[in-house]
C-alpha cells in the first residue's frame, strides 16, 4: 500500500547512491496512493491489513505499466483502471488532459478554476479507491466544443502535446489507452483532441528532437508497445459489428479484498459527486472493447496479450525475483513483520538492477512494505492550520512502532522550516536537524517551528500565475502534471531498523476532532498575514446607482494593523479613501466603501475594475483566501485577487417580486437582488405543498438550471406552477437536460416541447432577432446586438430541439459552419400568463456581470407585467 508522502531511502549497507535517490524523487512525487492519500490530502494512509500486503508483495513480481487518457475528470473508465491496478497490479494511471473547470456544479456555486480544484480532488479521491496515479497537462477546460480543431487552437496544440509527451516520458507506459477514438466523431472536441494528442505522443515521445529541453539524465525519449482505443460501451449500436476489437470481461472478483473490479469502479466513479455520477456497484461481467491504434497487430484475447510483465523481461533479475517468491511464500498474515529483513535483502538486490526507473519505483515499494510489515504509523501535526512565512507553529512529532520489530527513532529534520528553539537556529535551504536516539514504541515529541520568509503563500499551482485563455501557466516545469504541488513544511523521521536507516516524509498538517465526523485533517497552509476578499466578485450598479461593498479582512497571525484602500479607475468614485484596521482579539473584520460610478447621458454601461488593497507595514495585500470546503474531499485553499467587477448600466424592471425555485450552487437569485428584484427562495419542503394562490403574489417565478433533474421534490410542483401561469404569471425555466442520466419524468411547460443536446459554444456567435417586434425584445428594455456582447463561454445549451405551436421563438444563433438554432428561446402564453423556457447560459453571465444578459432576463421578468404582450 503506497503513501505518496512517503519518502523512503535506505542508507548504509542497503543505501540508494545519489543518482538513485535523484532518480527516487521525481518518481515518488508522481505517485498517488492506492488507498491513503495524495500530495495535498492530509488524513493518514490507512495501515496495509495483511491481505493488503500480501497483494503489495506479489505487485513486487509486476513490471508493467498502462497510460489512460482522456479529457476531462469523470472520461476515465473506473473499471479498467482498477482491473489493471487491482487485479493485474500494474502500475497504472489516468492522464486527464483538463481539469474539468469548464464544466457544471451538481454540489455547490464554484464554478471556473474553483470548480476544477473540486474536480481534480475528485479524481485524487477516485484513484485512492480504484489504486492508479494521477496525471494533467495544462489545458483548460474552456467549455464544451463540437471540434478537434477548434480545442487545439484554443488550447495551444503544441504545448499540450508537449505536456502529453513529458507525462509519458517520465511515467514510461507499457501500453497507451486513449478513451475516445482519434477520428471525428459525434462527441466532445475535447474527447476527439485527447485521442489525437495521445496518438501523436506515443510516436513523438520517443523522437529526441520532440522537446529535446524536456531530457536529462533522469527523463528520456521513450516508446510504448502499444497503443489502444478502449471504446465506451454506450456508443455500441445494437447488431454492430465489432469484430476488429478485442472484447475482455474485466469484472475479476480479488478474494483476498473481498470486492469485485465493478465494485471498487462504481465506488470511484462515484466520487465524481460535482458531476451527478454515482453508479451502482456491479457483480456481473463488464465487457470492455479495444481497437489497435498503431500498425502492431495484437493476437489473443487482451490487449496486454503477449507482454511480458514478469521480471524476466530484464537482464540480470532471476536472483531478485526468487527473493521476492521466497517473501511472498515465507509471509505470514499474523507476523508480518518476519519478512522485514527478506525485504531488506529484496532492496539490495534492486540496487542491482540496470532498468533504473523500475529499479527506483519498486525499492518505493519495498520501503512502503517495510513500514506495513513493521506497523509503522507517524505523522506530523500543527497546532494551526495555517502559518505566515517567517511564523511559528507548535509542532507534535508522533511515531508509533506496532510490532515486535526493533526500530529506533534517530533523528527529525524538517523542511521548509527550523527548530525555533534550537540555539542559533536560521531559516536556512538546509534541513535542521534534531537528534533523537530513542527506541521506537510509542513517541511523542513537541517542537515549536519557525517557517522559512521565503514560502511562497497555498494556492494550486496552477493557478498561481493568470491563465491564457486555453492554457494554465505554471511557474515551475517540473509540477507539469503533477495534480498538485507538494506540500511547503515536512517532517523528516529518521529511522532505524536492523542496523539499516530508513528515512519518511510526512508532511505538516492540522488535526481536529469534529463531533460529528470525528477525527478529521487538513494541510497547512502558508497565509498572507492579512487576506483581502471582498463580498462579492461582481458590483452591478443598476441605472448608475451608488452602492455599497463590503470587503472581509481575515488575519493570519494577531496583532496585526494597517489600512485598507479599494482603487478605483478615474471618473470613479470611492468613499471613504482609506480605512484604518487593526486586528487584537478579533481574527476578521467587515469594511465598507461607498461606489459611485461615472454620471454618463446618455448611460451605456460602464465597467471598472475594482482592486481592495491592504498596507500592511511593507506590504501592499491584494489577495484573499478562499476556502473549498465539501465532505468528500479535503479543504482546499485558493488565493483570489482581491479585484470586483463593477458594472452600471442602464436597466428597468417591471414587477420586482420573484420567486426562485434553485437549481444547484445556482447565483442568479443572488444577482437579481443586486439589480433591484426582492428574490425568495423558496424551500425544497415547501414544494410539495405549493399552490398557485401562495404564488400569485409574485410577479414571476424563475426555476433554475438543472433543477428538474436534481430536485426531487420540484415534480410536485409543476401543476402549481402551470396553474399560476394559466392564472397570470410568469414562469422563466431555464435549461434542463433530459438524457439518460437526467431524464425528465414530466413535461415541465404548459405544451408539449423536447430538450435537445443543441448548443450554440461560441460566446460571440451572431444573433438574429426572428421576431424583432416581440415584447421580450422591446419591453421594459430596448434589447440590441450590443446586449448580446462580452458574453462568456457560450451563448447556451440543451435548446428545445421540437416545440409545440403554441411556443414562440424569438433569437436564432449558430456556431461557425453550422444550421441556425432557434430553440434558446422559448416563449407560450397560456390562459392568462406566460411561460418562457431558455437554454442561453445566463447561469454563467449574471454571475460575470454581463450588462445585456441582466436587460433581457429583466424582460423576461417582466413578461406577465408587459400590457403590449398579447
């Protein structure tokens, strides 16, 4: 069972020579756990139960490696990854070209890079269950795209290739499987873009001249064996001849865990919860399909048929391999720990080995099996979850020997910081050192820490630099493909077994005991001693109104004192011009400025860039620290620029009492507060109960995006809902999907319409007006092509593909080389109201602060108040 945080190196007799531990290094960083946790997910790796080991020993005999890839988190295919990780133990991983930031919230209102740190937790999570690695390039996920080409312009072909190339080159897979096919089919751009990438990688990761700046002595051109298209079952049409594919039933059942490969899977994909993809566990065959991509021809009844994943494969191994079968044989679940010194004798051996990346990735293996057999549990804990660069911390040093083997804890050193209480300590590159010499039973040792100033403050590493539009920009060429960076403080433990010196990282984290959820972790975070987050990211100052804004000091460390001024472009207004704070008891403070925007007759919008700046002594603080908090991944800590988007403009409205029915992590309720609407939400329990009387106090009603497919409670609704339009009021759904995943159980209008998978992708596409007279284009708010810029993403999704005549269209669109779209844009009258469905995006453009989106929602709105309406 491997620990990522794990840095194991065995010295003296059995000692790893320089080169080897430079080698070790890359490789442990690239690691993900099977079962604990990854570089950034803090809780303890759960202590290896004996059939755990046994397995670990025996994937000690297996020297084979596969490569997934795929674009987006929730692409891989879980049931593969854990039958090559599980049952074949191979080194396995998942390659996701993005971060899934461009995609939808099922859980929350994170959306864009705070939505692609949910994700990429989501994948570490999924592979700590299904035991592959993780792996990304840089590209950004920048919304759905319907070709290859356009992906790759975006993104910046070559530098995502280049990306492809460097995780092939240092992971070295046997076998390359790509999950969509390198030809244009009907699916995402970003899915056909990966399987184009991934078969021009398996060809150039082997040519020298390829990014020959990517090479060293530790990183060099390689060549996978193979490469394949594992097809999706859910593309397969009945009666399809599937001939040219290899079938394989990879539902093996593992006896000595207890649990099936369609188990372990649907437990992985199920963490995929920011997605809505929980599945349920299977026990019955799982039928996988595979297509040669290269000119290899492949015989037998698997795609890994004829390769040889024994140690055989190299030169000079038979000796190693009998020592690894003799340690399988002499195990014994009850005393693991009898096999310590055969594992020990296994690690001289590999020191032997020429094939040096497998040589150094199995002696992680045996190090990390040493520690099991040994029962071995430490850990380094804070007495804060957060530090200032140049800060103290109390640290608690733990180490826990569990076995009758003799151990001896030798010393601690720590990284990223120095014993603050050890004479004459000085930040310092180098690792301070405290000698312990004690036996190792059961230790405890407390230490106050003082970090190094030069700590660069958490945040993900990708996005510590502004990104390109397709592209994360990353500092530091080593972290490309890392899912996170390692973290900043470590605690080195020194041990000692049987004369032979074992060293385990762990980093520094928090623990606390929550009363509900028990003992829970956090990684430590390196703060800025005063974090700057306003209220809001997004001002709208309708009809050139002055507002106030709040913005939320937070210190790190007390006291603290300075002054806090929020910049303004000219022809703005701010007042106050400063504010001074001082923080001594209180760690947060609440500050408010007054914003005027520019007088303009007549009154386009104006936009302007607020910037919250806090002196602090030397300082100018600019950022604050957002906090990504779900149950099932761990707290994540992401700076933010501490900017607000102001807008005013020039927009009426006409009834200003709405009711919302949410949809999920939905911020239009939110947004329509800002523009002047008193918004109520209304609860789920409420839903059942509702009726068109309680309603009709309203001047419209507005269902949010996905609602139907995730609210259970909403069906109950509907004949409410369709009872108070009939009597007169205004209903405005938003896009819902209706797929097998999220099928619609009911109409959700008053006459019959279809949802389709139509979307227009292009945030800039024209925009016809069908029926330029229509209310909803003139009414309260004149609506122009200008309304219809600096729109985000995509202009929208899922449009009524077949509409009842009773509907209306109003706005046709289309992406380039494609047929105009009209179903955005619906709108029926019914008895003596109005129903409108609409599939343009204005989940996402509310919450940018886009001036025309807000006039026309507003004329959607106000359609039931319109008396030109009919």
């Amino acid at each position: 069972m491997r620990d990522p945080l794990v840095t194991v190196s065995i010295l003296g007799r059995f000692g790893l020579r320089p080169r080897s531990l430079a080698l070790l290094l890359p490789i442990l960083a690239m690691l993900i756990s099977e079962q604990a946790h990854a570089s950034g997910s803090p809780s303890p790796a759960p202590q290896p139960d004996a059939a755990q080991i046994q397995l670990a020993l025996r994937k000690l005999g297996v020297v084979g490696s596969v490569l997934y890839v795929a674009a987006h988190p929730d692409d891989e295919n879980t049931n593969l990854l854990a039958y090559l990780s599980k049952q074949l133990l191979l080194r396995t991983g998942y390659l996701s070209l993005t971060r899934g930031d461009g995609g939808q919230n099922l859980i929350g209102a994170e959306q864009g890079a705070d939505l692609g740190v949910i994700r990429t937790q989501e994948l570490l999570a999924a592979r700590r269950i299904d035991g592959a690695e993780q792996f990304f390039t840089r590209a950004r996920d920048f919304g759905y795209s319907k070709s290859a080409e356009e992906t790759l312009k975006i993104w910046g072909k070559d530098a995502i290739l280049a990306d492809v190339v460097w995780v092939i080159r240092r992971f070295r897979p046997d076998v390359i499987v790509t999950r969509f096919s390198p030809e244009v089919t009907d699916t995402h751009g970003h899915h056909t873009a990966s399987a184009q990438l991934a078969v021009e990688a398996f060809h150039a990761a082997a040519d020298a001249k390829f990014h020959p700046e990517q090479l060293s002595e530790e990183v060099r051109p390689w060549q996978a064996r193979r490469i394949f298209w594992n097809r999706s079952g859910w593309s397969i049409k009945d009666g399809e001849d599937l001939s040219a594919f290899i079938k394989m039933d990879v539902n093996a059942y593992n006896p000595l865990l207890g649990i099936s490969v369609g188990e372990l899977a649907a437990d992985s994909r199920s963490m995929h919860k920011s997605q809505g993809f929980g599945v349920a566990r299977s026990r019955s065959p799982i039928a996988e399909y595979f297509l040669p991509l290269d000119e290899h021809p492949v015989s037998g009844n698997s795609f890994l048929s004829d390769l040889d994943f024994s140690w055989k494969r190299f030169r000079g191994t038979a000796a190693l391999a009998k020592l690894i079968e003799q340690a399988q044989r002499e195990f014994v679940p009850a005393t693991p720990h009898t096999i310590i010194r055969k594992l020990l004798a296994i690690d001289e051996a590999l020191d032997h080995v020429g094939e040096l990346d497998w040589r150094d990735h199995k002696k992680a293996e045996v190090h990390e099996a040493v520690l099991a057999c040994a029962g071995v549990f430490v850990e380094a804990t804070a007495s804060d979850f957060r530090v200032v660069p140049g800060g103290e911390l109390a640290l608690i040093a733990s180490a826990v020997n569990r076995s009758p083997a003799k151990i001896v804890l030798s010393e601690l050193k720590v990284v990223g910081a120095t014993f603050a209480d050890a004479a004459g300590a000085k930040d310092s590159d180098k690792s301070p050192s405290g000698r312990v010499n004690q036996p190792l039973g059961s230790v405890e040792i407390k230490k106050t820490l003082r970090s190094q100033q030069n700590l660069p403050w958490s945040t993900p590493y990708w996005l510590a630099l502004p990104p390109e539009p397709g592209l994360f920009l990353v500092a530091k060429a080593d972290e490309i493909g890392l899912p996170e960076a390692p973290a900043s403080l470590f605690v080195d433990f020194v041990l000692t077994i049987d004369q032979h010196t074992l060293q385990v990282r762990r980093p520094i984290v928090y623990k606390w005991t929550d009363p509900v959820a028990g003992e829970r972790y956090r990684s430590v975070e390196i703060a800025p001693p005063v974090s700057v987050k306003p209220a809001t990211k997004v001002l709208m100052l309708p009809r050139g109104e002055a507002r106030s804004v709040t913005v939320r000091l937070a210190a790190a460390t007390l006291p603290v004192a300075g002054v806090l001024r929020l910049e303004a472009p000219t022809g703005w207004t701010v007042t106050p011009a400063t504010i001074p704070f001082t923080f001594d008891k209180t760690p947060t403070l609440d500050l408010s400025f007054r914003v005027q925007p520019p007088a303009r007759e007549p009154r386009p919008p104006a936009e302007a860039r607020l910037r919250a700046v806090a002196d602090v002594q030397n300082a100018h603080l600019a950022q604050g620290v957002e906090h990504i908090e779900h149950s099932h991944i761990p707290i994540q800590a992401v700076l933010v620029p501490s900017e607000i988007h102001a807008v005013a403009l020039p927009v009426e409205i006409q009834g200003k009492t709405i009711a919302c029915i949410p949809g999920p992590g939905d911020e239009v309720p939110s947004m329509l507060q800002q523009i002047g609407y008193d918004v109520t939400v209304l609860p789920d329990e409420l839903l059942p109960h509702l009726t068109a009387a309680a309603l009709a106090r309203f001047d419209a009603v507005v269902i949010g995006v996905r609602a139907y497919n995730s609210n259970d409670k909403l069906p109950a609704a509907q004949p409410a809902l369709m009872a108070y339009v009939h009597q007169g009021g205004t209903v405005v759904a938003q896009y819902n999907t209706n797929n097998r995943l999220a099928p619609l159980t009911l109409p959700i209008g008053p006459y019959p319409f279809t949802i389709g998978r139509e979307r227009v992708t292009d945030e800039s596409a024209p925009v016809e007006f069908l029926t330029p007279e229509n209310p909803l284009l003139n009414w309260p708010n004149k609506i122009t092509s200008a309304d219809f810029e600096g729109w985000v993403q995509e202009r929208g999704l899922y449009f009524a593909s077949t509409w009842d005549a009773h509907y209306q269209t109003v706005l046709s669109m289309r992406d380039p080389g494609e047929p105009a779209l009209a179903g955005g844009l619906l709108v029926a009258h019914d008895g003596k109201g109005v129903y409108i469905y609409t599939g343009l995006s204005f989940f996402r453009q509310l919450p940018a602060g886009v001036p025309g989106a807000f006039r026309l929602f507003a004329n959607l709105l106000s359609a039931g108040q319109n008396p030109h309406a009919r």
